[in-house]
C-alpha cells in the first residue's frame, strides 16, 4: 500500500517537472532571463531527485533477510541524504552562474513578459506539487518523500526569486536578475541543508518526539495487570520506530501469566502505533518475586 502510493506520486513529480522544466528553460531562453533558465535548471534537476525517491522506497520496503534482520528502512533516509547533496550541487551552480553574470552587468538584457508569465505559473504549480508530495509523505511516513516535497517547494520559492529579480529588471533594473540567481541559490541551499540533517537524525538512533513516548507510556499503563512503567526507550530507525519497555507487574504472577499480559502490551502498541515496527517488552516484579521474563 505504501509503495503504492509513493510510486504513484513520483510518477505524477516526474511528468509535472519534466514539462515544467521545458516550458520554463524556453521561457527563459526566449524571454532572455537568466533567473528563468537557472529556475528550469532546478526544476529539471527534481526528475533526478524524483527518480532516487523511487529507489529508496523500493529498497526500504524490501523484507528483513540474513544480513538486514532490522529490515531495510534506512534506505529511505539515504535517499534523502543524495537528495539533499543533489539539491545543494545543484543550489551552487546556480549562485556560480549569478555571480559571472553580475561581474559584467552592463550586458545584461531585461527580460521578457513571457518569463514573468512563467515564473507565476512555476510558483503555482510547484506549490501544488508540494502539498500533493507531503500530504502522501506523512500519510505513508516517507522521509524520502517528505524531502522530495521539500524539494518542489524550495523550486517554488526559487521562482518567487526569479519572479522578483525579472519584474525588477522590467521595471529598469537589470541587475536584481543575477541577484535573484544568488537568493535562489541561498533558498536552495538552506533546503538542502534541512533534509541532510533531518536524514542523518534518522541514521544516528535519535529517540522518537516526546509525543509519542508519552502516548505508549500511557497506553501501557492502560493495560490490565500493569502496576508501572520502570522505563522506555526508543529510537529512529528510517521512518520506523524501535522501542524497549520495562514494565512491573505483581510479583506474586506465575511466569505464564507475566509473559501474557507482556504479550498483550506489546501487540496492543503496535497496533495503536504503525511507526512501531517491534516493541521489546521486560517484565519486572512490583512486589516481591526473583525476576521478569525478556519477551
């Protein structure tokens, strides 16, 4: 189902951007923008983007096997990491381009009206992309997704620059072009950054928001037989979530009957929180007893 869905957005991104890039490079080659061709740049640089969003998901929803028994997961958040590097390259070439062009300013042309009409389109398109993308990301939970959407808004963001720097031009000043080159590149780059360090939060076995361990703790309180919850821990994995639970039940329960309500907590969870991919559940006695059985 989640791939599904994922597969089904890319598809959409990957149309969307390829005719949008072209549309928006023979904007700017016609209308002599230079903000306009770098902004056709970053929009077809997000096909590429689109297509590692594609691998990543196919590789995370691969099954656990011999050498992978934790799953595959992290794959999504490699993918955001290219993605961001891809974003941040891309970002640079940009700025490179803004900075040649304002050392000779004197050759600047002004822009055309075509470019102006196709930097409103790209803002309107890219922002709808956006809000398509992310709402799919956080349906599914896709870190690779969720970056790809930020993707298509930093690339509606860098038609708001080029919105302004070829209005401007228009209006007599040529310069805010290039200069609408160089705030392009600055959006993009902070984007870029954005995504590397969310991705890497997920690499590195960050424990899940506060939110959510509130919300098991008091789910296993919940549970009949449970007299307290001696401590949890949690951790990112990709866009799942790896949890160790003690939990102290009477100490005067057989084994068996431990071991059932320690059962019972953790399907329970896991059924309340599909971002749980498994739940390690300890069992120790509240009042008297020698130990608690691991589950």
């Amino acid at each position: 189902m989640e791939d599904r869905i994922a597969m089904r957005v890319s598809r959409v991104s990957i149309v969307v951007n390829f005719v949008l890039s072209v549309l928006k490079l023979l904007a700017g080659l016609l209308a002599r923008s230079g903000a306009m061709v770098s902004d056709a740049v970053h929009s077809a640089s997000d096909v590429f983007s689109t297509v590692i969003v594609i691998i990543g998901v196919k590789a995370a929803g691969k099954d656990s096997d011999r050498e992978h028994p934790y799953g595959h997961e992290r794959m999504e958040s490699v993918a955001a990491i290219v993605l961001a590097v891809v974003l941040l390259f891309t970002g640079l070439l940009i700025g490179l381009e803004g900075v040649k062009r304002l050392r000779t300013p004197e050759d600047l042309p002004v822009p055309g009206v075509l470019a102006l009409i196709a930097a409103i389109v790209s803002i309107l398109v890219k922002e709808g992309l956006y809000r398509y993308t992310i709402a799919a990301a956080n349906q599914i939970r896709s870190d690779a997704l969720r970056a790809d959407a930020w993707h298509h808004r930093s690339d509606a963001l860098s038609s708001v620059g080029a919105l302004i720097g070829i209005g401007g031009a228009q209006l007599g000043w040529p310069i805010l072009d290039p200069i609408a080159s160089l705030l392009i590149c600055l959006m993009i780059g902070k984007a870029a950054l954005d995504i590397f360090r969310e991705a890497v939060r997920k690499m590195v076995d960050e424990r899940c928001d506060e939110a959510t361990e509130s919300a098991i703790r008091s789910l296993a309180l919940g549970h009949a037989g449970v007299d307290g919850v001696d401590a949890l821990r949690s951790r990112q994995f990709g866009n799942k979530i790896y949890v160790d639970m003690e939990i102290a039940v009477n100490g005067g329960m057989t084994l068996t009957e431990a071991h059932a309500i320690a059962e019972g907590v953790h399907d329970e969870i896991e059924a309340a929180f599909p971002q749980v991919k498994h739940i390690m559940i300890h069992v120790n006695p509240s009042a008297g007893g020698d130990s608690g059985k691991e589950k």
